[in-house]
C-alpha cells in the first residue's frame, strides 16, 4: 500500500477514484444491479456559494452501504435555483430594482450555473455516487413544466387559491416571506404602549358591577401592544372567558379601569391605578361589550371577543385585534364574522383605510411614530422600551412585519390531517423527543402556506388577471400553452411574450375575455414550492423514495412541504424514511459565518490551506460520520479531525498487516466445527461486527458504526486476534491446516472490514482492494455476508473465561515474558472437559492454550467444583528456539520440534543438489 504524504494525498485519491471507477459506478450498478430498488432522494442543495462541511457525504454513505447489501441504488442528483438569495448575489439589491426581468434572469441563471458546476466538481471529488449525467435543476424547463401542471392539478382540487391574508412582509426585499425564511433576533427593541378605550355598550352583569362600584362612572379597557405601528387597523380586543378580571379606580381621572387581576400588581404602579379591585368576575361577563375606536373618526364602536390565546403572564389580560396583522388575529376575525381591511400597502405606509392623519405615511418612521402617539395621548396611559425576540428577513437582516396582502395560498387546513396520517408512517430517524414532533406542531399552527413572491428569478404562476376587477384566469389550456412556448423559447418566454402568445382563444371564449381586457401576473412561486415538487420529478413514476437526509430545519422546510404537496397530489408522503442530523458550527459551538471568520471549508480540509494541511476526503468522510449523533451540533476543531485521522491510520496500518498475510479472496467457510476457538472466535465476531453495523447503518447512527469499527479493528483484530497467532502465521509450516485456518481468517476479516468501513471510507477501502491480488473492486464486487454457522455466542463465555485465566497469569508474572513460564491450570471438571480438547494432553508444549495464554506449556487438573480456578506459574526449563523465539527447545537443541520439522521440510532434496552442484 502506498504511504500518503501531505503532498500527495490529493493525487492518491484522485487515482484511486479513476482507478476504481467512481465515475462509471453508478451507471454500471444499474445496469448490472439484480436486488431490489433502493431510492434516495435528494433534498436540493441551494445554488448558492460553495458547499458547506458533510454536505452530500451522508447520503452517499447510505447509497454505498445499501449497494454493497446488494440493491440497486436510485440517487439523481439536484440543485435549488430559484429565489431571491440568487438575485443578490447575481446582482445585488439596488441593481435588482434597475434591470428588466429578462437581464435579471439572465444574470441569476449564469450566476446559478456556475455555482452548480463547481458544488458538482466538489461532490464528484468526494466520490459521491450519483447520476450526474441527469441531474436535476428547478430552472431547467422539464422540471417548470412540470411544476406549472402540479400547480393548475392543484388549483382544480381547489386546493390551491388567491386571498387578502397577512403574511410576513420583508420591508427591503419588497416581497412575501415563508417562515422558513425568517431569523428570530432576541434582542429587538420596540416601544411598547399601554392604550386606553371607553367602553360603548355594557352587557346587564357588567352594567349592574359597574353601577354598584360607582354610579354614573365611565369605565375603560387597557391594551398593549409593541406594534404600536398597527394600532390603526384596530378592530376588536380579545379576552379570555375563564380569566379573572377585575375593576379599579384610575388615580389620574375619574374613571374606572377594568383589566385582568393576576396583572393588576404590576400594571397598578406602571398606570397609576389603584392596586385595590373594587369589583372582580369572570371574562364572560364581557360578552356582548363593545368599546370606542382608538381612533374615533374610522368606526362608532368595536366589539370585545373571547380568544384562547389571551393569556394573564404579561400584558394586561386584553389584547389588541388587527386582523390583517396577524395570523391568530386574522383566524379570530374569521370566526366572529369581523371583516378585514388593508390600512396598509406593500410599500410600508398606511392606506385610505387607516385615519385620515396617517394615511400615505411610512409605518415604520419615528415621525410616524410620533403623529400616532400624539393622536392617542389622550389614551396613552405608558409608553416603554421592550426588548423581545422579533421575525427578521434572514437575507436583508431586517424587522418584517404581518400585512395583509392579496396572495396565493396552498390550503394546509384542508390538508393537515391527511398530511398527519402520512407522516405517522413515516420513520423518522432519530425519533422526535417532542410531542407532537416539530413537524406536526408547524402542521397544526399554519393554517395557510403563501406559495406566491413578487421576485423575477422562478417559476411564474400561470395565471392572467381581468384589468379591471383583478379577477384571476387559470386553466389547463393555458398551463399547456404556456410549456409548449417553454419548449420553443425557453423559462424566460412569460417575461418575453404578450398576453396574446401566451393565452390561448379557448380561455378566452371560456372566461369571455378579450386580449385588452387581460394582463399577466407578474408573481413567482415560492421557492420552496418549488423544491417541495422535486419527487415529482426527480422520482418519477416511483413517486416515493425510501430515504431523504437533511438538517434538522428541514422538519418545518423541505420535509413539510413535500409531504404537503405529496399529500395532495398522490395522498400519501413522498418518503418512507427521514434521517435529520445538526449542524455544523465551530469549535466554540457558534454558527459559523463569513464575518465572524470561523468558516472550515471542505478544500482546505481534504487539500489543504496555509493553515490546514490536506487531510485527504476519507478523513471528511469519516469525520462527518463519527460526530452524527442525533439532531446535536456537530463542532469541527482540531481535535475532531485529529480524533478521525487516527481513525483512518489505525484501520490502515491494521489493513497493511492483514493484506501481507492474507491469500486470495476465498468463500466463507461454513463448516468450521474442527477448527481452532480462536479462529472459531473470530468468525463469530466478525459475523456479528457485520450484523451490528448492518443495523447501526439502518438506523442511521453512523457515529455507532465508526465507532464499532474502530473498536473492533483496535481491540479484536490488532491486540487480540493478530497478537495471539503470530506464532502460528509466521512459524508453523505453510501448509500446515492449523496456518491455513489463521490466513483464512485473516482474509475474511478484511473481507469483512471492507465491507462496514467501505460506504464510509470508499477511498481507503479500494486502495485497500488495489493491493489485495485477485480482490477486484469492492463496489463492483461486494463480497459476502457472514454465515449464520458462524454465529457461535457460547465462545464469548468460554473468552470470557480464558481471559479472567490471562489476566491472573499477567498479574503473576509482573513485567517479565510469559513465554518464559509454564502454568498449571487447576479447574473444575465441566470447564476442564472444554480446555481439554485444545491440547492433545494434560501436559502440552503445542498447543491452542499455549498460543491462547502466551505462555511456553500448559498443564491442566481437574479439581472439585466448588474449588476456585487457580493457576501455578513455572520457569520453562526448556531453552528458546532461535526461530519461534519460544522458551519450548529441548535441552542442548537450537530449535524446537515443531520449527526442526518445518526447517527440515523447506530444505527440499532438489535445493540440496543444486547447492551442491554450485
């Protein structure tokens, strides 16, 4: 095996991937293949930069390993394309806003290309095995198409639909934003306020309360709110039924307050209130009670409604409704029949809606700000700082608000429960701690998905709209018409064409239309639209794969929106089986990021850098899979890759050992009754290191199987197995049977290393087969699994036993050489009926316990049974053979017996004649 110095460890890996055939692998496994399908799918990387450390690695790790299990693997490779991060980078946020849709198109998909190309060159030098030839884009035409008939298919279901709903808004981006797409920062600072209003209508309980309190005395409600920007589409303040609430005497007027009692200590000194209730009773007194608008001018009065979200932890037990602000707020205005309105527009100010003094103001400027407080100072009762976590666009790093805004929305109401009983069959690996896991929640709390964005670079939503009444046109004609101007001029051909190449006569006799009265939308599908269809493609007809590997964010991403739209499109989900991992981030436990300089990139990992020298792919490889250990951080530091290129230097100087003792590649060997324990042993854990890592492989705890191996190769093969028969491997005669046994072995066990450590480490595990004459491939050529005649636990007892024997043996002798000594094993009658077959008498100088214990002879005496095992150590009193180095020599002689007859057969009579004739 050639040595890997720094310099040349990028060459050997290279040579060794075109010399095993990394490239033609995948095509040649199906063709070839005969076991039954296994598919992965592929999660689309982002076009975006660079690759990032362990991507891509651990799905190639399952494809191998259920390659070398025998099925045939379907893995093609794809690449998200669309949406605004592109657009940033080709561009940059100001350019964006000056160039048509065409130039910026054009832009984003050269600038897309180009990181494909180089992400792509980076997986192939990992040795990723994929169909690379017919990868797939979400920019390439056949995967629009095929989005745009997903999108009518589901727009007929009526699954699919436009609506004035709030949504997250990002101010800089100018665009509708999914939840996915937000970073919560925790130290956002807003000003919050404390807003009066006079009650309107009282129901009879609450009228009499307050009449018993104090005759003829108004009574107020208190909201607060950190949205004082909101405040304008003010609609309706909730209560809790079964809260206490209670009323008190406001010291800065005559009037009376009502809010909740477990929040009076608290608000009494904020507000200046008496801390002392005058009168207390449950939220559902409250039915039926309206209050003056904040804002008189807009309505006469608005209504107080029961909620659940209404809590008594902060606040002041009542919350301020603004339906188009909120999803809890829209949902609550639904069911209580409150219309919503737009007080405010997609460009951040404030509508004809909202009152008169504020309208066509930005809503986020101080001065705005100000002019609202001064409109409320009357009702303003405090105003403070609060610092609270706060959704951010995570691309423009700036606050987002809800708005309401006509959108189109992918009905999840409709479809959660479907999509909850196809994801109960779903394994998920590891299993989710929380109940319900972080899927289900997303599930259960977003009752809309909003699959539309005002961007350029994706897929165009095929809908025309009525000039006049806004009113959307879709249909299948027009979907159909539109990929057939896909074929003939490409993605761009909505951008390009007028309404009239693109909208078919038959719509418009259907919808009763002409061309005048029509204009195009101009919205795009939300990105993760678009990669939630990628099984639809991707798959094909199979249309579900058994396995897909992502972060752990994924849960409430790629993972949730493809089971919604697989829901919806072939009722059931588009995988059998999830394995989530985290993250990586930096020694210290943080994120890595560009400006806090902590980013590892792979190159510098597996080529090297000034700082780093090249650790070669396996080391990557192996590295990424030891740290997989649930949904935890992985931390990448020195210690960790120094930690995985031990790993790889035990495994090859183990394998070095074994390759210059091992023959041909041979079957296993079923009938093994006859052979020596510790060979028998061996077979038996190396068929169950096989079952182990078969079954840590399944479950996806990869750093169990790293950890197995490196084990198994340290413990079992190097110090016990390879230490205890060197004597046998290297001085019995060469076709003794007892020797034979040994190097059958040692060739199925690295057979068998090849085997677990191969989907890991496919480098090392084919330069291994490189120098093993006769091998072949070993992805071309698995190899076997162990028998089950191997499978022989009752060994491990009689181990278990022989070691407790070597350990009193080494205790005895201290630091001198055991082989030095002979020992008299004093044991009871059933264990000395089992030694008894590993030597040919009671008193042995060749035999298995000699080569077992490491000791020059064993005598063996059977005692009583409740008598204790003892042992009895003795100096040899034979001198050491000058070939074996054991102290088992006659007196006077230079070699033993066993070395005289194995010299004496090498020196053959034809050697000795043409010595002589020399």
């Amino acid at each position: 095996m050639s040595g890997r110095t720094r310099k040349n460890i990028q060459a050997l890996d290279a040579l060794i991937a075109q010399k095993c055939g990394f490239e033609e692998l995948y095509k040649w496994q199906r063709e070839n293949k005969k076991g039954s399908e296994f598919v992965l799918h592929d999660g689309p990387p982002y076009a975006n930069g660079s690759v990032h450390l362990g991507h891509a690695i651990l799905k190639d790790v399952a494809n191998r390993e259920r390659l070398l299990a025998g099925c045939k693997v379907h893995y093609v490779p794809g690449w998200d394309c669309h949406g605004l991060p592109i657009e940033l980078k080709a561009i940059g946020q100001n350019d964006r806003k000056k160039l048509d849709p065409i130039a910026l198109r054009q832009k984003s998909r050269k600038y897309s290309e180009e990181a494909i190309k180089n992400q792509e060159a980076e997986f192939r030098s990992w040795g990723v095995m994929a169909d690379w030839e017919n990868k797939y884009l979400t920019s390439n035409p056949e995967f629009v198409k095929n989005q745009l008939r997903c999108f009518q298919n589901l727009y007929e279901r009526s699954l699919v639909f436009q609506d004035l709903k709030p949504i997250y808004w990002s101010p800089i981006s100018e665009t509708a934003l999914a939840e996915s797409e937000l970073v919560y920062k925790n130290d956002h600072t807003s000003l919050s306020v404390f807003v009066s209003a006079r009650f309107v209508d009282l129901p009879a309980d609450l009228q009499k309360i307050v009449s018993s309190v104090k005759p003829g005395a108004s009574l107020d409600l208190v909201v607060w709110t950190s949205t004082l920007w909101s405040l304008p589409a003010n609609q309706a303040v909730a209560y809790g039924e079964d809260m206490d609430y209670c009323i008190v005497e406001n010291k800065s007027s005559d009037t009376l307050v009502l809010v909740a009692q477990d929040l009076l200590p608290t608000l009494a000194e904020k507000l200046n209130l008496s801390n002392i209730p005058l009168a207390s009773f449950k939220g559902s007194t409250l039915k039926g009670a309206t209050y003056a608008s904040m804002f008189g001018s807009v309505m006469k009065s608005l209504p107080l409604i029961p909620s659940t979200h209404v809590t008594n932890t902060a606040g002041t037990g009542l919350v301020h409704i603004a339906p188009s602000h909120g999803q809890q707020d829209f949902l609550l205005a639904l069911e209580n029949k409150i219309s919503m309105y737009q007080s405010i527009d997609e460009s951040m100010k404030y509508t004809r809606e909202a009152p008169e003094d504020v309208q066509g103001l930005p809503i986020l400027e101080k001065s705005t700000s100000d002019k609202i407080i001064s409109l409320l100072a009357g009702n303003i009762m405090h105003s403070e700082p609060f610092v609270h976590s706060y959704p951010y666009d995570w691309r423009a790093h700036c606050p987002v608000i809800m708005l309401a805004s006509k959108q189109w929305f992918l009905s999840t109401e409709t479809l959660r429960h479907r999509a909850e009983d196809a994801l109960a069959r779903v394994n998920q690996f590891p299993i989710p701690e929380q109940d319900p896991s972080p899927m289900v929640a997303m599930l259960r709390k977003r009752p809309y998905w909003c699959i539309s964005r005002q961007r350029v670079w994706g897929t165009p939503i095929p809908a025309a709209y009525h000039k006049k009444t806004g009113q959307p046109i879709l249909h299948k004609d027009l979907v159909e018409n539109i990929c057939k101007l896909i074929d003939e001029k490409g993605t761009d051909c909505w951008w390009q064409c007028d309404v009239s190449e693109v909208v078919p006569e038959s719509v418009l006799t259907k919808f009763n239309v002409s061309y005048d009265e029509l204009e195009l939308g101009k919205d795009i599908l939300d990105i993760w639209f678009d990669s939630g269809l990628t099984w639809s493609y991707a798959l094909g007809p199979i249309g579900q794969s058994h396995l897909c590997i992502e972060g752990a964010d994924q849960y409430t991403a790629w993972f949730q929106t493809s089971l919604l739209l697989s829901t919806a499109l072939q009722a059931r989900s588009p995988y059998k089986n999830l394995q989530t991992h985290g993250f990586v981030v930096d020694g210290n436990g943080l994120k890595m990021s560009k400006s806090v300089g902590n980013v590892i990139h792979p190159k510098d990992l597996t080529r090297g850098s000034k700082k780093q020298p090249p650790l070669g792919i396996d080391v990557l490889r192996c590295w990424i899979a030891s740290q997989i250990v649930g949904i935890k951080n992985i931390p990448a530091s020195e210690g960790t890759f120094k930690t995985a290129t031990e790993i790889i230097s035990k495994i090859r100087n183990v394998s070095k050992f074994l390759l210059g003792s091992v023959g041909p590649p041979i079957e296993p060997a079923r009938d093994t009754a006859n052979w020596k324990f510790l060979d028998r042993l061996m077979l038996h854990r190396l068929y169950k290191l096989q079952q182990c890592t078969s079954d840590t492989y399944r479950r996806h705890v990869l750093n169990h199987t790293v950890k197995q191996l490196f084990s198994f190769v340290t413990l079992d093969v190097s110090s016990t197995y390879c230490h205890l028969i060197k004597d046998r491997l290297y001085c019995d005669a060469i076709d003794s049977a007892e020797r034979q046994q040994c190097v059958q072995v040692l060739t199925y066990t690295l057979e068998t290393l090849l085997r677990v450590m191969g989907p890991i480490v496919p480098h090392l595990a084919e330069e291994i087969c490189l120098h093993w004459e006769g091998r072949g491939r070993l992805f071309f050529t698995p190899g076997f699994d162990a028998p089950e005649s191997w499978n022989q636990p009752e060994l491990e007892v009689l181990w278990e036993q022989i070691e407790n024997l070597r350990g009193s043996i080494n205790k005895a002798v201290g630091n001198e050489n055991t082989q030095e000594f002979g020992v008299t094993i004093e044991v009871p009658r059933d264990l000395y009926t089992v030694l008894k077959r590993m030597q040919l008498s009671d008193e042995s100088w060749q035999s298995e316990l000699c080569e077992l214990l490491q000791v020059a002879a064993v005598l063996l005496q059977p005692v009583a049974e409740e008598v204790p095992v003892s042992v009895d150590l003795w100096k040899s009193p034979r001198g050491q053979c000058l070939r074996c180095r054991r102290f088992t020599a006659l007196p006077s002689a230079e070699l033993c017996e066993r070395c005289e007859d194995v010299v004496a057969a090498s020196i053959k009579p034809d050697c000795q004649s043409s010595n002589a004739q020399s």
